[in-house]
C-alpha cells in the first residue's frame, strides 16, 4: 500500500512539473472548487486573472491552470513587471453556479497565501465577482476604479492588440495602417468586440465569428454602420477565410496541426492566451510561412495594468507601457528572421535571458514584508 501511495505521489509531482506551488480550494457549503497555481516567483508575487468554466473534470481544470500559469510568467517577464506567474480556475457553469458567498471564499484561499497570488477577472468572472473577494483579501486587482482599482482591463489588452497588428503589417506591408486590410476574428468577447470595432472605424474588412449567435447580434448591432465591411462567418468556416491575419480572440488551443492546415492568411496575431496546442505548433506555421505573434507578448495590456496598480494607478503611465507592444514584436519578428528560427523560439530566448537577469534582484517581497523589529 505504502509502495502504491509513492507512486502516485509521484506522479503528482510530476504532473505539476516546474510549478512552485499548487493550491486546491474546497469549500462545500460556498460551492467553491477552485485551483491556484503559482509557476514562478523569480520576479516577484505571482500575478493572474481567476478563470470561471466547467470544466469536465479536475483533471481538465489542473491541465489548464499549469498551462495558464506557466504563459503568465513568460508574460509578466516580456512585459517588464515585478511579478511572476500565476492563474487560478473555479470550476462551475459561469452563467448559473456564481454566488457572492462563492468569491468571499475564494478571497480568503487568496489571503490565505499572504500575497504569494494577486489575481483578478478573467474569462467566465468579471469586476464585480472580485468586488466580492476583495472583502476578505487585499490580493485582488482590476477592480472597478469606484473600488479603488484601474478599470475594465479589456481596454488596454485591446489596445495592446491594435499595436502588434500594426508591428505586423508593417513587418510584412511595410507600412503600418490598418486601413485596407482584411482580418478573421475568431471570438466576440470584451476584448474581440473592441478590437473589431477598432479594426472597423480604421477602415478595415472583418470577417467574425462566436458560439454564443446573441453575442454576434448585439455586436452587428454596434457596427450597424459598417455592414458591408462585417461577414459573419462559421465557427469552421473562420479558418478557411482568405484573409491578411487570422485573430484568436476566444479559447486557447485553437491552432493546432489540422486548423493550421486550414489557414490562409499572412499571419496570426489575437488575444486569446495558449494559441498554440503544442508548442512544435509554431514549427507548422513557420513551414507554412505564416507569420505568428506570441500570445503572451500581444495580450499583455491587461496584465499592464493590473500590475500598474501596485504603484498606484495611471492611465497614462499604463498607455505609455503598452506602446511598448509595437517595439517588441518588431524586434522579435527580426532576431526571428536573423536567426531562422520561429517567432516563439525567440520569445521564448529573450524570456529566459529576463528571468536569470533579474534572478536574486528583485526585492519585491521584502521592501514590502519586513519583521516589525526591523527598524532599519
């Protein structure tokens, strides 16, 4: 018996891989099972968005959160923030098993790891769940700005989108307008819709699509105005567009050896996170010539700004980081180029070279943390 609990122990740990620290929360009588996953604190507390889905089974909910988890480190070392990477999921149908009760004890498994974790909205949860949490945590970011937070982070995660779309073509059209362009939008979201709108008004061509067919009206609704540049297309029919960039804006996991198949377009650059359902992925869309924006560099305006909230928040300050976005993946698009080598791989280089420059350096935890008899 002894002999079998090893092995499964073992298995555990090795499921968890690289993660320093996975938590399980169960409160029965609040319906709460949820999941925290805390990847990497080298540059500092870790820092992600709380997931609301249902999950078929826990298994399923732990193979995202490490998935998730790890793509936040990368993100908060590529964004230049003093955070590290960490998710959480809530296992539970978003749109009927939420109850205030629910996220007041999810806040207290949040301060229960006494600011390892700082987290927020994320798909399935929304501002006024963490209203809830934030009564029994102080852990908790993106907050509506009457709660002392910064606001609706789908804004600058757009905006940070808009930015790498524009390194893009300026990559491959040399010039960096919008205008004339045509774009596939997988997902009509709080961050897809803002984008289409954007892509829009800048005198663009959309074609869209969304399993949820109420989402796809409100947004024809809201684009009224531009209805011979919006095609509403299948969820399948989405991948076989003849476009200039294909834009996840939904699930993760969505480009994988048959969709890249399907694919015929110049590039792909979208907000969804974990793109790719194998990272070798990227060698498909390299072979096929198909230009690709890491996921984690391009959607990072939202983590931007929940980290900005530390120091006190500031639009300006925030606007001003996310311009960054347009720098970087030019400069990735030509170590890529140079190097011949995938786009991901040369994240994937520039993150690694970040987290041992700054190992031991940051000091995050103790400017914040010190003994109270420690007077010096």
């Amino acid at each position: 018996m002894k002999q079998l609990e090893h092995l499964q122990e073992v298995d555990v740990f090795q499921k968890i891989g690289g993660h320093e620290q996975v938590v399980f929360c169960n409160d029965p009588k609040a319906g709460l099972r949820a999941i925290i996953a805390i990847h990497n604190t080298t540059l500092g507390p870790a820092l992600g968005g709380t997931r609301m889905y249902p999950y078929s089974s826990v298994d399923a909910a732990l193979d995202d959160v490490l998935r998730l988890s790890e793509g936040m480190t990368a993100k908060c070392a590529m964004s230049d923030v003093d955070f590290g990477g960490g998710k959480a999921v809530i296992i539970g149908d978003p749109k009927k098993d939420k109850t205030p009760a629910m996220f007041r004890a999810f806040g207290q498994f949040v301060d229960s790891l006494n600011g390892r974790f700082y987290t927020g909205t994320d798909m399935g949860t929304t501002m006024n769940d963490f209203i809830d949490a934030a009564k029994e945590t102080n852990f908790i970011n993106g907050l509506p700005e009457a709660f002392g937070g910064s606001g609706d982070t789908s804004i600058p995660t757009a905006q940070g989108i808009i930015y790498a779309l524009k390194a893009t073509n300026q990559f491959l059209f040399q010039t960096s307008a919008l205008e004339g362009k045509v774009y596939a939008l997988q997902g009509l979201g709080k961050v897809g819709r803002k984008i289409a709108l954007h892509l829009l008004e800048a005198g663009a061509e959309v074609y869209v699509t969304d399993i949820n067919e109420s989402v796809i009206s409100e947004f024809l609704e809201e684009a009224n105005t531009f209805q011979s540049a919006v095609h509403v297309v299948s969820p399948l029919e989405i991948y076989q567009v003849n476009a200039d960039v294909f834009m996840p804006c939904a699930m993760g996991g969505v480009m994988n050896e048959s969709t890249i198949q399907m694919l015929n377009v110049k590039a792909v650059v979208g907000s969804a996170n974990n793109q790719l359902a194998h990272e070798t992925d990227a060698e498909l869309l390299y072979e096929k010539g198909i230009l690709y924006a890491p996921d984690y560099i391009v959607n990072a305006g939202g983590l931007i700004q929940v980290a900005d909230e530390q120091y006190g928040a500031n639009k300006k300050r925030v606007l001003q980081k996310t311009k960054s976005i347009y720098q970087m993946i030019l400069q990735l698009y030509a170590e890529a180029q140079a190097n011949r080598i995938t786009t991901v791989e040369a994240a994937n280089r520039k993150y690694a070279r970040r987290l041992e420059e700054q190992r031991n350096r940051n000091n995050f935890y103790s400017r914040n943390r010190r003994p109270k008899w420690d007077i010096n």
